[in-house]
C-alpha cells in the first residue's frame, strides 16, 4: 500500500468522524488529510516534515474558512440585554 493510499484512508476516516460526531472539528482535518494525500500521489514519495506541515497548514485555512461559512447569524449577534451590565 502505498502512502498516499494510507493517508486518502485517514481522510475518509476523518470525513466519517464529522459525520458521526457533529464536532465540526474534523472536517477541515480530513480535508487537510486530502491535500497531502494529492500532494503524495503528485510527488510519489512521502516526506514527514513536508506532509505535516502541509496538513497543518491545510487544515488550518480550512477550519478558518467552514467556521467562516457555516456560522450561524445567532452566535454572532452580541446582547445587549446583559443582566451583569449595569
């Protein structure tokens, strides 16, 4: 099995733990996990420090963005009828 063939399984599993989880967290980690393993199949060959820093990169930018897109217009709102404002 080649390494790009082990992380696409990682990023399948990933997708499939936001499915069954809801966290929201791993989405953006399982889409991360997709570029690195393009990214390996691309270059045919791993390197660790390249692959990590790729998906932490990667997975970052996409939390940053999904959290950007699917926000809900209620947790942006800010009260104003606070009880603690006095």
């Amino acid at each position: 099995m080649d390494a790009y063939q082990v992380t696409l399984l990682i990023a399948i599993g990933l997708g499939l733990m936001e499915l069954l989880l809801s966290a929201f967290l791993f989405l953006g980690m399982g889409l991360g996990a997709l570029v690195v393993a393009a990214i390996q199949w691309l270059s045919g060959d791993w390197n660790l420090n390249r692959d990590l820093l790729i998906f932490a990169v990667c997975s970052t930018i996409a939390f940053l963005v999904f959290r950007r897109l699917f926000a809900r217009p209620a947790d942006q709102q800010a009260h104003h009828d606070d009880i603690n404002r006095y």
